[in-house]
C-alpha cells in the first residue's frame, strides 16, 4: 500500500539535512549507542535552530511519546531516525513539539518537530542530533555529505541507493 501511495521505486534516495546547522560525523557523537553504529549508520548536526523537517517525502513510522525523536519511511522502504539531542528522553517532552503523527505522509521541507534549543543544552547531555539508516541492509550503498554548514529541507546530507 506504501509504494502505491508514493508511485514506482527510484534508484536512490536523497536525504537532505532536516535540521540547520554544523556536520557531525558520527563517530564524534558523545554516546556510543550512535558512535559506534548500533542503532545503524547515518551523520549527526548540531543544531543552531530548534526546528526538524522532513528531509525528503515520506510517511511517518513513529513519533516518540516525547516527541525528542521521530522515524521515518521512505517510498524505497529506508528507515530514518532523527534523534534530537542525546538523553533527551529523560525531558518527558519538555520543550518538544510534534506537528505530525504516525501514519502521516510528509514532503520534504514539512516542519516535523520544533524544540527549545536552551532546555536541551541546560537539562540533557548534548544538543549533537543522530539522523540514523536503522535498516541499513535494504541499503546498497549510503554516501554522506562533505558539507560542514547544513540548511534544513535544502543541503544534501545523505544518499542512499535501496538494494
């Protein structure tokens, strides 16, 4: 039902920064759940604005009950996550807004998520923010940007190429 909603499979899914701000590799993530890949392979940014977008057209799979994260899907079926900011859990959503539910179909640039940048950086471990391939075996290949400076709904981040 997925594919039919969004028309034929593409060769490859361009995924563009959904946050504004600096380039994060994610071996420098201070939380080895992301550094070393368990959750899968992505990038992270360090955000300069509390606002996440889609980063291309997709239908929401999950957003958390604290709304510091949300997963996404694309029509090739890639997994996406965007965690925003690291143990942001434990804020119960404080500070977090959702504009969107699971089940919804977003285009990129679709405001997803706003959150209050100083809450983050006075009551959680970091404001770095994973954007996480969580079903990286449906990827063929997964390039990553060589931009420092990224625009939300705008600066290629990654490209993955489905199996």
């Amino acid at each position: 039902m997925f594919k039919k909603l969004f028309g034929k499979k593409t060769s490859e899914e361009v995924i563009t920064a959904p946050i504004t701000g600096k380039l994060v590799q994610l071996e420098d993530v201070p939380d080895p759940v992301f550094s070393e890949r368990m959750m899968g392979d992505g990038l992270a940014i360090d955000p300069v604005e509390g606002v996440v977008v889609a980063p291309l057209d997709a239908r929401v799979l999950q957003v958390f009950p604290t709304k510091h994260a949300v997963g996404l899907e694309t029509s090739n079926g890639i997994e996406i996550l965007i965690h925003i900011g690291l143990e942001t859990v434990s804020l119960n959503g404080e500070g977090f807004e959702s504009f969107v539910k699971e089940g919804d179909k977003v285009k990129q640039g679709d405001k997803l998520i706003s959150f209050d940048l100083d809450i983050i950086r006075a009551k959680a471990k970091s404001t770095v923010t994973p954007i996480i391939i969580t079903n990286g075996d449906k990827a063929e290949s997964l390039e990553k940007t060589g931009e420092t400076q990224l625009t939300r709904g705008q600066t290629p981040f990654l490209t993955v190429k489905p199996k």
